[in-house]
C-alpha cells in the first residue's frame, strides 16, 4: 500500500512539471549590453549598444532607456529616437544571417561626472521568431572636465539640432539641416576639419587627403550624420565609404548618367547599408559580378569598380569600349535596321504575305478551271465547233477569193474566173451608160440656160457653131445643129 502511494506520488511530480517544461522549451537566451566610455565636458561620446543571442540568428528587438539629461544632451543614433526629456527608443532587426544586433549612441558631455545609461525595458526574437530573454546591462559614463578646467557648459536649447543651421538641403527627397554639431570623434577615419564657403559663408566640413568633401546634415529626427559633398553644385549625395584595401577606400556614387557600358550590362539596384546605388550586371557574363561607380577616396578619382557578390570585395574595372554602329540613312538601311530589330515580326509577316499569294494563286486556278469548263459546256451545247475544228473545214465555208490562194482544185478555179469576167463586163457596160445619160443631161441643162438667155436679146448666131451629135428628147429624132456664141468674160 506504502508502495503505490509512493508510486502515484512520484506520477503526480511528473505531470505537474510537463507544464513548466513547455513554457520554457522554446526561450533562449541573450545578452544586452553597452559601452562604459570617458571623455571631457563640452566633447562628444559614443555609446555602444550590442544585443548577442550566442549564436543563433537574431531577428527583431526593441529596447527603451534613460539617462540624466543634465550630464548628457542627446546627438545621434541610427535606429534611436530620443524624446528631448532623457528617454530614448532603440529599434532594429537583424536579416537572417547576423548574430547580434548592434548601434552606436551620440551624446554630449555638459558637466563633470560620472552618470550612468539604464535600461527601462525590452523585448527581442530570434529569426526564427522564438523568444529572446535578455540579460540587461547598463553603461556607466565618465566625465572629466574640460581642458580649460570647465566643469559644465549649457545645453542646446533644442536636442540633437545643437548647432543645426537654418540652410535646408534635400537628399534623395528628404529634407535635412545643415550642421556644424559634429566633433573631432565624429570625423571619420582618413578625413580632418577644414571649412569651404557654402550658402555665403564659411562653413565646416571635412576632407580626405584625396579632396573628398563630407558635410554633417540632421534630418527631422535629431539624427545627423556625414553626406558626400560635391563642390563643383553644391549638393549632397549619401556617403558609404567601403574600404578595398589598407590604403584605399571608395564612396560609392548614384550617378548613373556618368556612366557608359556596352548594351549587354543591365541596369539594377545594390543596398549597402541601408543605402541603394546603381550597379550593372553583364547579362552574357557571370551573375557573380556587378559594376559599381565610385569615387576614390585616396586619389579622389571617380571610375568604374568591380564588385564580387561571393568574396564581397572590390577591384578596378576597365570598361569595355563601346562601338558605335554606323547606321545607314538610306530607305533600305531603314528596312534592314527594322528587320534586324524586330527579327520575329517580320518573319511572322513575310509567312502572312507568302501564305496569301499562295492562297490568291489557288483562287484564280480555280477560277480559270471553272471558266473552261464553262466554255467547254456552252461549245457542246450550242454545237460550237472548237479553233482546232474550223481550221480544218476552213475552205468548204471560204467566200473571199484570197482564202483559195493555194487551193489545188483547178476546175473550181475555172468556173470562178469565168463567173468573175462576166460580172466585170456587165458592171462595165452600165457604168458606160450611167456615165452618158448624166453628160446628156448635164449639157442640155446648158443648152435651156442659153435658149432663155440669148433668144429674148435677139443675138446673131455669126460669131461661131458648135456641132453636137447629141439628140434632143424632145425633138423628132433628127440631128440637129446648134450655133453657140461664146461670151468673152
């Protein structure tokens, strides 16, 4: 009975500690922690904010914090938004491939002391969206007095814009101030304080030993940080330096009208740092490298550099040089260049015009075969005898006499000339009468017009005769003799 009371017992441990099990298999743990600087009244800090998740991917985390406002004034911080009151808000994600999450926090010392950065609260996720439990920390913050023996200096009435200027400039379609807050440990690395004339006055910026200009802008936010310059405009372009070698670094430069390749590299889009730039790839060639335009920061040349997506490093690249085609203005050079061009419409196009002048070669066929065979019904119907058939009987139905030159039948020929000599001589014979009868005619008219002319004037008939062996219808059937005086006109 001892026995399973002990057992049941034992069951019951079990099972209550199968809940508390599963709450907390799927945590992990991580690790918060900061940066314990020093510096000196009136310079500025950097504070380091790292968030370790010992080993897996990390993905989202938020963290919120405090500090004194009267020993810190707020500058900068990627991802960090400050309310001017000592709160501030960090918010980041990693992408899948990091193990931490990490940023830098800008302040300025005003007095003399030590002060501490402390964490109110925050919430953290691995990539794989699994709880993260964080292990807090806090930064402690020395601050020693300033060279001149300075304990404290006043704070900017407005945080993170302390020296920001009225001049607005515009990036890439934000707007920013321009400033002059920065110190000597914001300057980056290779660069010195130096000043240029800019919107009328003199202005600070720095400049690299190749003469690469940088200038400090603040956006709406608070948060400034440096922009490329460029001298020759007066504009700002997005300053990431990324650095090919111990001596050499390069900016990389959005301008893609500066540069020329051949029709083969296609344009795309390259993200570093939260920054996208322009960048080619040779669509024929390798995916592995891309084409960047840049500016080098030791020489401060601009040019052309190769960037390997696998080793994630940068070489000098020439450019292939690019042949420009000469092209022909003529018509048929028009013609070949739009063939060339659209190659598919016009084959699609010329199988069209080839498909219906076949099918316009097969209609009339048909249609001449139809005619023939209509013209073949019509001849047998009306007995038509077809050209070869009446070639053949062509001189039984002749009735010209030169369709019978050659014609072989003699006595037929006879019989032809015979009847054409009878018809000759009787055409003849009338003709000869015809033309009689008209003359008679013609010279009796003649004689009437003279009878009534000459006989009522009583004229003599001395002066000459004129004998004609006509005969008068009207007279007795005698010849007659006519006196006929001439009229001399």
């Amino acid at each position: 009975m001892k026995a399973m009371k002990k057992m049941a017992a034992v069951l019951l441990s079990v099972c209550l500690a199968l809940p508390v099990m599963s709450l907390t298999v799927f945590a992990a743990d991580g690790t918060l922690m900061f940066s314990d600087p020093e510096t000196k009244v009136g310079e500025n800090v950097s504070v380091d904010l790292v968030i370790q998740t010992g080993g897996a991917a990390i993905g989202d985390a938020d963290v919120t914090m405090s500090y004194d406002a009267a020993f810190l004034e707020f500058v900068s911080g990627t991802g960090v938004q400050a309310d001017g009151s000592g709160k501030l808000t960090f918010s980041g994600g990693g992408t899948g491939s990091e193990t931490e999450l990490r940023t830098t926090i800008e302040f300025r010392a005003l007095k003399a002391g030590d002060t501490t950065i402390n964490v109110d609260g925050c919430t953290a996720y691995l990539y794989s969206d699994e709880s993260l439990n964080l292990s807090q920390g806090s930064s402690a913050v020395k601050i020693n007095a300033a060279d001149d023996g300075s304990t404290s200096i006043e704070a900017s009435s407005t945080a993170g814009t302390a020296a920001a200027t009225d001049v607005k400039v515009t990036v890439d379609g934000v707007e920013y101030s321009f400033s002059e807050a920065f110190t000597s440990t914001d300057i980056p690395e290779g660069y010195t304080e130096t000043t240029l004339t800019f919107n009328g006055a003199e202005r600070k910026f720095v400049t690299s030993e190749g003469g690469v200009y940088l200038g400090y802008l603040v956006d709406s936010t608070g948060i400034g940080s440096f922009f490329l310059y460029n001298e020759e405009n007066a504009t700002f372009a997005p300053y990431v330096e990324m650095e090919i070698s111990d001596t050499t670094s390069i900016i990389l430069l959005n301008d893609p009208d500066a540069v020329s390749l051949p029709d083969s590299y296609q344009e795309t889009d390259l993200t570093v740092l939260d920054q996208t730039f322009p960048t080619w790839n040779d669509a024929a060639g390798n995916e592995r490298y891309y084409i960047i335009y840049a500016l080098n920061t030791r020489t401060g040349a601009k040019g052309l550099y190769q960037y390997d997506m696998e080793d994630g490093t940068y070489q000098n690249f020439e450019a292939p040089e690019v042949v420009e085609e000469k092209t022909d203005a003529s018509f048929l050079g028009k013609v070949k260049n739009f063939v060339a061009e659209h190659l598919l419409i016009a084959m699609i196009a010329g199988a069209v015009l080839v498909l219906f002048l076949l099918i316009l070669v097969i209609v009339l066929a048909i249609k001449v075969i139809h005619r023939n065979q209509e013209l073949d019904d019509l001849y047998e119907e009306y007995d038509i005898p077809l050209e070869e058939e009446s070639q053949e009987k062509l001189p039984e139905k002749a009735k010209s006499r030169k369709q019978f030159v050659g014609y072989e039948d003699e006595e037929y020929d006879d019989d032809y000339e015979e009847e054409y000599d009878d018809y000759d001589e009787e055409y003849d014979e009338e003709y000869e009468e015809a033309d009689e009868e008209a003359d008679y005619e013609d010279e009796e008219d003649i004689y009437d017009d003279y009878e009534e002319e000459v006989k009522p004037a009583g004229r003599s008939r001395a002066k000459g005769t004129v004998k004609t062996g006509r005969r008068n219808k009207a007279s007795s059937g005698k010849d007659e003799d006519y006196d006929i005086d001439f009229i001399d006109l």
